[in-house]
C-alpha cells in the first residue's frame, strides 16, 4: 500500500512538474530533463491541457537551450534583470556563493524538486520585473552558466560592493548596473 502511495504522488509531482514548466514555455528536452518523462507523455499532456483545455498561447518548444551568454549583459536592464535571479537561486538554495563570490551548484543534476524550485525563481522573477527580458529557457541556461564559473562570473561594484553578473570577456569597468543606470540618470552638473 505504502509503496503504491508513494509512487502515486512520485508521479502526481513529475506531472504538475510537467504542466508548470510547459506553462512557462519550456522546451521538451528540459522538461524532459526535470521529470524524467518519456517525449510522448509530455507531448500528451501538452496536447490534453493545453491543446484541447482551451488554454491557448501556450507555445511547446522545441531544441536546444539558447546558449549567449552575451544576452545577459548587453545594457544594464538585462544585467541588473540577471543579477536579480542569480539572488533567487540563492534563495531557493539552488546555488550558493562563496567568500571570494565563485559560485557553486548546489543541486548539481536536475529532477523533479530542482524543477519546482527553478519554476519558483522564474514565477518571481517575472513579478518583480514590469519587463521581464528573460524567458524561462533563457532563466535555465543561467543557471547553468553562472553555476559553471567560466563564461559568466560575479564582478564586485566599487561604488557600492554590489555583486552582478558580468561577461568574462568583457571589459569590467566594477560598475554594477544599477550603479550604472543612476550615473546616467544624474541631471548634469551645473555649468560654473
Ligand atoms: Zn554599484
């Protein structure tokens, strides 16, 4: 009995996994990555709730993960956008930082919790923003990216010992974006 029990809500949770990352848009291969379901069973329940459910404008898509990191750094919105989920996943325990701001995965292979958790920073994510620039595969691959220390890193601010996210290739000129944006909204100094 007990055995059954477990396995009924084993499975209860892969499925509201499933048709949460599907309303977020998420790609088959991801979802698949989360829950362990089969492609078919996926295409199934895309096609019974979102297909005949009535709940248009939910697109399925297919392929890889966007993979530039460039798009989280390219003006100061989608850095400061980016920064704000890199705290999110620290908060949802899906990464932490260290003394010298290296970053570790703390939930190192997706699955079903891992899932709901990254669901979690995403559905914040997109209330704390009017415009949010990411979408949920974007959130995904930065997750990734940030977690593997290598394309992207967290840079110190000197003016306020903010931490965000920056290109390693890029110049780092140890301004933060929202540092960034208040120089640029500063009225000019007065001419003498
Ligand atoms: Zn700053």
């Amino acid at each position: 009995m007990r055995l059954t029990d477990d396995r009924y809500s084993g499975e209860r949770s892969q499925f509201e996994l499933a048709l949460r990352m599907i309303r977020h848009e998420a790609r088959t291969h991801t979802i698949k990555e989360c829950t362990g379901l089969s492609d078919d069973r996926i295409r199934k329940l895309y096609s019974t709730y979102f297909l005949n459910g009535g709940n248009t404008g939910v697109k399925r898509r297919r392929g890889k993960s966007p993979r530039q990191v460039t798009r989280y750094v390219k003006n100061a919105q989608n850095q400061m956008q980016a920064t704000s989920l890199v705290a999110l996943f620290v908060a949802g325990l899906l990464i932490r930082i260290d003394e010298d701001g290296r970053v570790h995965a703390r939930w190192p292979r997706p699955d079903v919790e891992f899932g709901h958790r990254l669901c979690r920073a995403y559905e914040t994510y997109v209330l704390l923003h009017d415009d949010p620039r990411l979408n949920f595969e974007w959130v995904w691959n930065l997750l990734y990216c940030i977690s593997c220390n290598d394309e992207l890193y967290l840079a110190a601010c000197d003016s306020c010992e903010a931490h965000y996210v920056q290109d390693s290739y890029a110049l780092d000129d140890k301004t933060c974006p929202a540092c960034a944006t208040d120089k640029l909204d500063a009225p000019a100094a007065a001419d003498p």
